[in-house]
C-alpha cells in the first residue's frame, strides 16, 4: 500500500520549507507531493526543490477540504493508475494542504472511497506551528486549532523569532489544544524525516504518552534532545478545542462499550481525535480505542506488566464537550472488586 502524510499547519507556518528539507535530506525514497493551493496560481509549488525523486501534483483554486475534495479522490485515482500501469514508482506521498484547510474532511477521503482505503494507506497527519504567531492565529482564526486538535506530530518552527517566555506561553497553549501529539522543535525546517515518517498514527497501540514535553532536535548531532515543561495553569485560553482526559481504574466491559456507544453517538461530531488505553476486569490485556469522528476501532494490545499501574486514561481532543458530566458516567463504568 502508499504510504501518505498529511502536511497541515497554518499560513506561512514553513510547510514548503519543511518539505524541502525533506527532498534535500531523503534521496533514497521517490516521493510523490500533492500541493494544495486556495488561490488560482500554485506558489507553493513553484518553491519547491523538483527532482528525479519528486512527482508533483498541484490542486488549485479551492481547498481540498471542501470545494474541490472531488478533486483530492480523481488525483490519487490517476496516481494509483500511474503506478498500476508502471509509469511511474512512489515510495511515499505527501499531501500539503492550505493554510486554511480543515484537516477532518480531508482525513476521511481516505476511508470513504473503496479504492484508496484498499490501496492507499494513512500514515499520520503533521501540523505545523509558527511559534512567532500562532497565539494571534488562535485567537481570531479557529481553524489553526482545528489543525493542532487532528495532529500526530506538532513541529514548532520560527521559535528563533521568539523568545524563553513567548515559547512557553506556546507550548502550554497547544499542549492543552493536543496533549496526544508529540511536540518536535524544528529550525528552519530541519528535522529528521524518521521522526514524522513512518509512525503508523492510525494503527491501534497501546501507546498513550501525556507527559508536558517537547523534543529539540540538533542538527549537528541529527538527535533530539528532550525539553520538559511545566503547564501553566494560571493562564487561561478560550480555544474552543482541548483535550479532555478520562481517568479511572479497572473498567466493566459490558457498561464501557455502552458509555462509548453514546459518547460516539452524541458527541462524535466534536470529537476529533481520541485514543484510549483501558484497564478491564478480568482481563489481562490493554483495551485500545482511538477513533476519528464517529470512525472508532478498538483491539486488545499487549497484558498489563506488573511494574504498571492497572488505569484506565482516554483522552479526547474535542469541541465544547460537557465534560464533567462525561466524565462522571466514565468513572460509573468502573468496578470496585
């Protein structure tokens, strides 16, 4: 299957930059860029480093997300084709999208259409932040949190614009906008390409990691450093998207399956991304939910070890949930044997 990524962030957040890096860097992989632009001329395009490992693919004149969303399904059609017939070889496609664009309609391109579920595979969706002015694009543009609240990975850029105390303004803002997405620090666009490639975001894992923290990468070294941070929680924002964490112990199947139920039912237009690791009764495997939307899927992963606490941690990135009753009839799923 091809692999694809999606590549959000808002206007000017470095998207063509990061990209670009990217071809300069990984000359093993041929790759396949999808270039999205809300105006009739493509700009972005005409940025880019084009080479022998570049096939270039530019919708104009209209968002993927919505006005030409067909558009996105005839391209990766016709690129499928291409493949199938032997004219050309991806390795990997990345799919750019506006500084406008919603990520979630896009994000279900790849489940609706038959043929690009079968042949085509989701990888992650990266967001890019502009650290120098994504406090002012969240506060009058609520699509940027739209973009933070569906990401993967957040990689902060333009940080040399701003300083100690602007940063950490930034990093407790979007940390509490997305605290599932790993927070990478890039410099001008330079990042290991291992750390958003391959990551397999949409798979079911037993992985939930919400520690407040980011990854620094330096070049010189080409490894990350590791950047705690303490969350402010004297300030507050009114982004109308955060993360709400679900905490409770040992959980009844039967009575969890049912609150989900409704909790999709209800609720799942606003919930944009969610991931749960869920301790069961009697059970000695993880319970892994993550969903999209209304788009839910759950496994059993790996047993509890005994060095772990046995809790039960969902956490979702939603819109205006009625939080506290939720999250009262969550902790009634829970057994006290």
């Amino acid at each position: 299957m091809l692999p694809v990524t999606i590549l959000t962030g808002f206007l000017g957040s470095g998207k063509t930059t990061f990209i670009n890096y990217l071809l300069a860097t990984d000359q093993t992989k041929k790759f396949a860029i999808v270039e999205n632009e809300f105006g009739e001329v493509n700009i972005d395009g005409a940025l880019l480093n084009q080479s022998q490992t570049l096939e270039l693919i530019e919708l104009s004149n209209g968002c993927i997300c919505c006005s030409v969303r067909g558009e996105l399904t005839e391209a990766l059609h016709e690129l499928l084709d291409k493949i199938e017939k032997g004219l050309i070889s991806i390795d990997w496609l990345i799919l750019e999208t506006t500084g406008l664009a919603d990520p979630g309609p896009i994000i279900q391109s790849f489940f609706v259409d038959e043929r690009i579920r079968s042949e085509v595979y989701l990888d992650a969706v990266i967001t890019l932040v502009d650290a120098e002015h994504i406090m002012l694009q969240l506060d009058e543009h609520p699509v940027a949190s739209v973009q933070i609240g569906f990401a993967d990975r957040l990689v902060l850029t333009k940080l040399d614009r701003v300083d100690d105390a602007q940063k950490v303004l930034v990093l407790d803002r979007i940390y509490r906008i997305n605290t599932k997405a790993s927070l990478l620090e890039a410099s001008f666009g330079e990042i290991l390409p291992e750390s958003w490639l391959g990551i397999s975001a949409f798979e079911i894992d037993d992985e939930l990691d919400l520690e407040a923290k980011s990854f620094q990468f330096q070049p010189d070294k080409a490894t990350f450093s590791f950047q705690p941070f303490t969350s402010n929680s004297e300030q507050s924002w009114n982004d109308n998207i955060r993360s709400y964490l679900f905490e409770a112990g040992a959980l009844d199947l039967d009575q969890i399956g049912e609150f989900m139920t409704m909790l999709v039912e209800r609720h799942g237009n606003d919930m944009l991304r969610y991931k749960g690791i869920l301790a069961i009764a009697d059970e000695p495997k993880k319970l892994v939910i993550q969903g999209v939307y209304k788009v839910v899927g759950f496994d059993y992963g790996d047993e509890w070890q005994p060095s772990e606490k046995i809790i039960s941690q969902f956490v979702v990135i939603g819109r205006n949930l009625p939080f506290e009753t939720l999250l009262e009839e969550f902790k009634q799923t829970e057994t006290y044997e």
